[in-house]
C-alpha cells in the first residue's frame, strides 16, 4: 500500500461548464487508468457514468476514483458543478485534504465558483487553480486571475502563462523553469516538448516571473535574500516555499490549459504532488468523545483505533448499498465487525473496494488518510461516524440546506406501492438534501428536493433505473410557518389512560424572530417548580409541534416558545400529560398570534449574451424579480437578482427562448420572507 506521504485527497470543483470533469477524464488518461480519452459531450466520461449524467452532459454525483502519477496515489472526487447538488459537494469538502479548482478562461469566476470556493473555506481546504478552456473563443488567462483575486478574495500565483489565446492557443510558459511547454497533439498530448521562449514572449514571461518571486519571497527570508542580491533562486526552494504557502492557505498556485485541446494537464498532475498535502500534512481532526463529553484531535495514525466517516451512500442492484468514507485514524478490514457510533449498530464489513469511477477493485484492508467504498453496511448513511465500540468518538456531522420545491408522486398499481416506498427510503439514505414524507390528510407521498433539476433527476431515477411506474404531480414550493405578534395561551391536560388519570397544566408564551433565527424553546420554570423529565416533556411536545404547522400544516420557523407556569400535581402528573398539554398550548398560543406564510426567496445569477440582456432583465422584473447587481464580461452579461421561488417555475426554458438558448442560470435559496399575497 501506497505510504501516507505519497497519498493526496483531492477534489475537483467549478462552476457547471468550466471543464472539471473533461479534466478528471485527462488525468485518468495520462496517468495510465485510461487506454482511451472519454469525452463528456459524447456521453463518454467515465467520471459521469450514472446513464442521467451521460443523457445531460452534467455531473450529478461525486464520483470517486483513484490514480497513481509518480509512484502518488491521487484519491479524487469530481464533484458536480450544479447549484441543485451542493450538497454532493459538502460532503466531498468535508473528506478531502486539498481541491482543485477549475475555472472557464472565458467566464472567470462565475456564480457557482463562488459557492464552491466558500465552501472551501468553510472546510479550510488548500486549493490549486487551473483556468481551462484557453483555446475557446473570448478567453482571457490575466481577467481570470484578476476576478480570483478580487471575487474571491484569494491570492493567485500564476505558475505558468498561456502562449497564445483561442485558435492561437499552442502551450504554456513555464514561470519557474523559463521554458516553454509544447504538447504533442498526435499522441493526445502525451509527449511533450521543452523549448525556449519565443522572443515575442520574453517580456510578459519575465514581468509575470517577477510577480511570482515577489509573491513569496513575502514567505521566505532565503529567497528575499537571494532576490535583493541578483543571485539565482534554486528552483526546489520555490517548490518548496509554494508547498508551504499553499498548505498554510496563504496563496493559490495557479495553471492553465485546455483540458479539451490535451494542453497542460501533466503540469497540473505534477502540481498535485508538489503543491497539495499529505494526509501527513494537514493538521489532526476534531471530534467529540461522547462519553465524556469532551472535544479530542484526532491525528492521522495507523496504529491508532479505527474511526472513519461515511461522506457517501449509492444503492448497487447486486451489492446493495456502497458506502464510501474516509479513514482518519486506524485501519478497516475486510471480514471485520465495526461500530457504527452514530446509530449505536454494529455493522460488518463484508467487501472492500477501491473506485475507479464506478469499477470497484477489491482490497483487503484501508488505512488512515485513506477513502475506500464498503459493501455489508446495513443502517449506515451519509454523515455517518464509523469506529471501534471501545473508542466511541464522533466525527463532526454534515449540516445541509432544507428542501425547497415539493412534488406529489403516487404508484400506478397497488405492486408499486411498496417497491416506491422502498426505493425513496434508499435515495433519502443516498441523498439527505432528498425527503420523502405522507401527508396525513389526503394521504399521498409527497418528495422534496432543493430545486427543479434536482427533483428532475430523482424522479426520471425512480422511473428508469429503479423500474417504478408513478405519476408525478406539478412541482409545488414548499412553504414555511410562522408568526408576526406575540401571544399566550394556557392549556389543560386531563384525562385518565389505562385507569391512571393524567393531569398537566401549562402557559406558553410565543415570540416572532427575526427571518433566519430559527426556533427555539425557553423555561421560566425551574426544576424546583417541575421535575427535570416533566420538564423535558413539555420541550418534547413544543419541539415535535414545529413540524406539524399553524394553519396549513408546513413547517414552523423563527418562533421562540417560552413556558411561563405550569399546574402541577406531583399524584396525577405523567410526561405524557405535559408533552400533550405543551403541544396543545403551542398551537393554540400560534393561532393568536397573527400567523403568516413564508415562502422561499431565490438568489439567482444569470449569464447572457449583450444582445439579450435588456429582455432578461425585463422578464425577471415582470415576474416580480428585484434586480440588485449587473456586471459586464468580455462576451456576456451577469446579472443577480432575487425572486421569489413560485415565480421561477420554467424559467430554464424562459431563458433559453430570450437568448436563443445562449442563456444560463444557476438559482439557490437565500431566505423565507412573508408571501406577498
């Protein structure tokens, strides 16, 4: 097995379109996984080897593979670049030590790139970037280095500068070495040629060779020295200083290519190494000891006890459910039992795998700082904590966004009922951005997701791939409760269950937030005045009633509840007679409060040719949208605006007959507001 040192977890991210997985496809090529090149717009790649990925030319799941370049084995996830399956991103972030960031030469950083590279930060993940697409028409390497800098926030350092643009596009210059890099394009770009720099070059090349000394001689009193006195700086001490400026996320290297045109892929992989870190590297892990309720770091060592996380759940029709995680201390072994911390549940490990996208390559035993796919798991899903029943440490779980957009799906015949029942368990288990509930009143399944496409891509899974014959309703937005005054209201419980009366009494006071605060549940009460378990009950039947609604039964947000007195006979008392009254007490204190409906508002960042931008504009503001910024690109138009989600139903096709199908949108939730009426 491959040393901890010579192990990278990357992840591969961007905006949809800017190339990740065309460049994920190269990698796999030149390293030798591939024989053959697989292209994305020939449904080809085997990155997107789910037949939706393939059918839609877009990356839906994190697929995970692994490649060795020079002796390194590379673990990489090439993460989806759609704004409807940010969640597969988080859960990649969450595992990985370092990422790629790939970024079209043409759009610069676009909409998602930002969202991506937040979520980088969140994780504190160190990041190379790549600009691509340098041979489409209208790309500019400097204005993309340029907006990393200023959109982002980031500090870029170019290692390399194109040669040529579009059409003219033949290779990179190489800013440590001073050469140029040309690619042989009978052999794919596998041969590669090292010459000097055309003398029309010369100038450029030194005057982006002095940004990137003067970018980290800042980090380095060695190379200062040897700069201030005209000597020449060795080329392993930039490497090297580059490692350290990277690792500690003070400065992001940057390269250029064109995935596409087979044009700069080798000196990314080389990168990889140099640049991104070990498992070794990255500092140890906080996770909490349950037991005794403390935080522990957790460090990358083989020898310790085992603990993984579950960052991914796929359902397999033979093997049943994959589950892909990430070892961060200790081993896992073929054959071997584990604990399940979260679930409480031993679980078997029947099957090692390594991916190679989705073509498993069995493996007996998977060390820390390592990703690996177990078959055999039988409660276990995303966010998961696996480990040793004597050691029981939690990884920190995955929050993710609630669903937005709902639609109602129903079987055609009575056999299907139970197989679509059991299908939605398996995908909410895959997918936990993906909800599946019963509404109690007219008793039809009703699925959530966090947009269009995405509940689009759920519903042709279960009707193809799974075999469900379902008819599927209108996407319908999924609304939110809440009040806009205060209110109080005092309940009694009294009833006598199984020859034993049942007696509580409880005044609850309700108290609007402000939008985003979420609920909450306070006691005036002290456990003097009411046991700890009564009390506990009244929190219970508060907390399970912020589910069921005031008026039309959706969630109830931005409330905090206050239990002001209670009546309390310690003969007749129970929790049941307390959760019951509590439950009672908040609804009804709800109703008198001037309930409103909220109902989700939507960021939206559109990309449009010039030609078309006073016709998008126009529509947006017809349905109701608020413009708030319009930024202006070499070839295209960006526009921000915000609209509310009900509005935006059909609005790919909208665009697409606005700008003659030039037009795109990425859309995600920013905020409930109260529905205008």
């Amino acid at each position: 097995m491959a040393s901890i040192q010579r192990t990278r977890n990357i992840g591969i991210m961007a905006h949809i379109d800017a190339g990740k997985t065309t460049t994920t496809e190269r990698i796999l090529f030149y390293s030798g996984e591939n024989h053959r090149i697989g292209e994305v717009d020939n449904g080809e790649a085997t990155m997107d080897w789910m037949e939706q990925e393939q059918d839609r030319g877009i990356t839906i799941t994190s697929a995970a593979t692994t490649c060795y370049w020079k002796d390194t084995k590379i673990n990489i996830i090439d993460t989806p670049g759609h704004v409807d399956f940010t969640a597969e991103v988080e859960r990649a972030l969450r595992i990985l030590d370092s990422a790629v960031a790939v970024f079209c030469a043409v759009g610069g950083v676009e909409p998602q790139s930002e969202t991506v590279w937040r979520q980088a930060d969140k994780y504190h993940i160190p990041r190379i970037a790549f600009i691509n697409k340098m041979d489409r028409l209208g790309a500019d390497f400097f204005s993309a280095v340029h907006e990393i800098r200023d959109k982002l926030g980031a500090n870029p350092i170019p290692l390399f500068i194109p040669h040529g643009a579009e059409s003219a596009f033949s290779g990179i210059i190489d800013l440590i070495g001073m050469r140029k890099i040309s690619f042989e394009p009978t052999s794919y770009g596998s041969q590669m040629s090292f010459e000097e720099i055309p003398q029309e070059m010369q100038g450029l090349a030194e005057t982006w060779r002095e940004h990137l000394i003067d970018a980290i001689s800042i980090h380095s009193d060695q190379i200062m020295e040897l700069y201030l006195e005209g000597d020449d700086i060795p080329e392993e001490l930039i490497i090297t200083t580059l490692r350290k400026i990277t690792i500690e996320r003070k400065g992001i290297p940057v390269f250029v290519g064109s995935s596409l045109k087979n044009i700069g892929v080798q000196p990314l992989l080389d990168g990889i190494l140099q640049y991104l870190p070990s498992p070794d590297d990255v500092p140890p892990i906080t996770a909490h000891h349950e037991k005794h309720d403390t935080d522990v770091q957790i460090h990358n060592d083989p020898d310790a006890q085992p603990l993984a996380l579950v960052f991914k759940v796929q359902h397999d029709r033979e093997a049943g459910p994959l589950c892909f995680f990430r070892v961060y201390s200790g081993k896992i072994k073929k054959g071997s039992t584990i604990y399940n911390i979260t679930k409480k549940k031993r679980e078997r490990v029947n099957r090692l795998f390594r991916m190679h996208a989705n073509k498993p390559e069995p493996i007996e035993v998977v060390e820390a700082g390592d990703i690996a796919v177990a078959v055999g798991f039988k409660f276990s899903q995303t966010g998961d904590t696996i480990g040793s029943e004597g050691h029981q440490v939690l990884l920190e779980n995955v929050d993710f966004p609630e669903p937005v957009i709902s639609v109602a799906i129903e079987p055609r015949t009575v056999s299907d009922q139970e197989k679509l029942k059991k299908v939605l368990d398996m995908l909410m288990k895959e997918d936990p951005t993906f909800t599946s509930k019963e509404n109690t009143d007219t008793g039809q399944l009703i699925i959530s997701g966090m947009g269009e496409l995405h509940i689009d891509v759920l519903v042709t899974r279960i009707i193809k791939e799974f075999k469900v014959d379902a008819r599927i309703g209108k996407p319908q937005v999924t609304y939110r409760e809440s009040i806009s005054a205060e209110a109080a209201c005092t309940e009694s419980f009294d009833k006598i269950i199984a020859g034993k009366e049942n007696q509580a009494e409880v005044t609850i006071k309700v108290i609007p937030q402000r939008i985003g605060a979420g609920n909450s549940f306070e006691s005036l009460v002290s456990k003097k005045d009411l046991p700890k378990e009564l009390l506990e009950a009244v929190e219970r039947g508060v907390t399970n009633a912020f589910k069921s609604g005031i008026r039309y039964g959706y969630p109830i947000t931005d409330i905090k509840a206050v239990l002001t007195k209670v009546g309390y006979n310690e003969l007749t008392a129970s929790e049941l007679a307390f959760e019951a009254a509590a439950s009672l007490c908040f609804d009804s204190a709800c109703r008198d409060a001037e309930p409103i409906l909220l109902e989700p508002i939507m960021k939206i960042d559109v990309m449009c040719p010039k030609d078309n931008v006073g016709e998008v504009i126009s529509h947006i503001s017809s349905i109701g949208g608020i413009i708030e910024t319009l930024e202006s690109k070499i070839s295209i138009e960006h526009i921000t605006a915000r609209a509310s989600l009900v509005n935006m139903f059909g609005y790919s096709t909208k665009l697409r007959s606005l700008t003659q199908g030039r037009g795109t949108f990425a859309m995600e939730f920013h905020h409930f507001a109260p529905k205008s009426s």
